[in-house]
C-alpha cells in the first residue's frame, strides 16, 4: 500500500509542479463505479486518493484547474485536423482519422483535445476557473511543458474535474 501511495505522490507532485493550469474533462466516474467491469479497475487505481492529492497541492502551490465539458467529444475528435469520428465504440482503443489519414491512440488523442480545448476556452475567456475542492475525473492535460493522461493498462497518470460547470 505504501508504495502505491509514494507512486501516486510522485505523479500528482510531477503534474502539478510541470503545470500552471490544469485541464480536466468531467467525466461520470460515479456510474463507472456502478459498471462491475470498471469498478474494480477504479478501486485499484485508487482514484478517489489521487484526486485528493492533486486537490491539496494545486491549492498548496497555487495552480488553477479547468473544466472541459462532459460532453465534449475527446476521443472523437481527431487532434490533427477537427475531423469527428461517431462511430468510434467503447472498446476501440485506437482509430484511423478518415479525413487525413492520422492514426490516434484513444487516450492520447483525448488529452490533446483537451489540451487544446482548455487553451481554447482560457483564451476566449468563456471558461471560469474551477475550485480545485469540485474536480473529479479520469482524463487530464496538462497545459504547459507535457500532455499528461490516465491509461488504464498502458501507463500511469490521472486527471481530475468537476461537477458544477
């Protein structure tokens, strides 16, 4: 146990020292939890623990955190040229953009669509900050130096957001 804790420590300490703002998509992790194929992946991850830890340090170190919608298409979305994929199913875990031939891993995609989507807002001034005690989620980007995301098999990180827009 204490060696998943140090791992998430030193994750959530690298996301929130790597980046001023932090862009997150809300996402209902609440109904995950009621799915008996991806409640037990959460619990491992202990998902609830690395939010709390990215809570309290982008508060200690005065980071802000943003909200990309619920329903903004992320995976969909291809990041190369704005091309929405509809029929891209839950399992799938890459895709190829049939406009400009990019091929896209799943998660990577969605944090880059967030990314970009976070920057977008920031600049058109249509987002509002979110207070860091609200966020809860699964897909995070980092704006700054990294694109960080959670990828359930492949790799490590986490994200966060919130419930109230």
């Amino acid at each position: 146990m204490n060696k998943k804790n140090d791992y998430w420590h030193k994750i959530t300490h690298d996301i929130v020292k790597n980046n001023q703002i932090i862009a997150l998509e809300r996402l209902n992790i609440k109904g995950w939890f009621k799915n008996n194929r991806w409640a037990p992946k959460l619990q491992r991850i202990s998902l609830y623990e690395i939010l709390r830890q990215l809570k309290y340090k982008s508060e200690r170190n005065n980071r802000k955190i943003i909200q990309v919608g619920r329903f903004f298409p992320s995976s969909q979305k291809c990041s190369n040229c704005g091309y929405q994929y509809h029929n891209l199913k839950l399992g799938e875990e890459d895709w190829t953009c049939p406009e400009c031939g990019k091929r896209h891993d799943r998660d990577l995609n969605a944090s880059i669509n967030i990314k970009n989507e976070g920057l977008r807002l920031i600049t058109e001034k249509i987002i509002k900050i979110i207070p860091v005690g609200y966020c809860h989620g699964l897909r995070c980007a980092g704006i700054g130096s990294k694109i960080l995301t959670f990828h359930s098999s492949k790799s490590m990180l986490i994200n966060r957001e919130s419930p109230t827009s």
